[in-house]
C-alpha cells in the first residue's frame, strides 16, 4: 500500500505539494459550512483498549506491506 493512501484527502502536514495556508483555507472554509460542533471525551479510552490487538494488527500490516506472504507464524518478529 503507498504510504499516501494512509491520509486523509484534505490532510496537508508533510505531505508533498500541500501547504499550511492550504490548510488554513480548507479549515476556515470548513467552519463556515458547520451549524454545530461537538466535543466529548472518552475517560479511559485508552486504558481499555485491548493493545494485544493492535499490535498483532501491526505485525500484519507490517508483514504484508513487506511483501511477504504465506504462513504469519514463522514470521522472526513475532517468534522472538
């Protein structure tokens, strides 16, 4: 997967041939557009989320961006 795709369209932090005053532009033309907002906060969010999964998600993610295929368990960083 190209490691553009990983950004959102609009994203414009080190990304090549985007710009801060773009995304200035983007963001103020964003709140002209908004009747509302809302704000929350999750307390504990991620104290209860299960890292095990993420970082098994990662290894894969990691696995098959690589190029490898095939058997996930013979893979060195997840044996060690």
């Amino acid at each position: 997967m190209e490691k553009e795709n990983r950004f959102l369209k609009k994203a414009a932090a080190y990304r090549p041939r985007k710009s801060a005053l773009e995304a200035v532009g983007t963001a103020r033309k964003r709140c002209f557009q908004m009747k509302w907002v809302v704000e929350f906060d999750i307390v504990g969010l991620f104290d209860n989320i299960n890292h095990g999964i993420l970082i098994i998600k990662q290894c894969i993610e990691t696995y098959a961006e690589n190029g490898h295929t095939g058997d996930l368990s013979s893979a060195e960083y997840l044996s060690a």
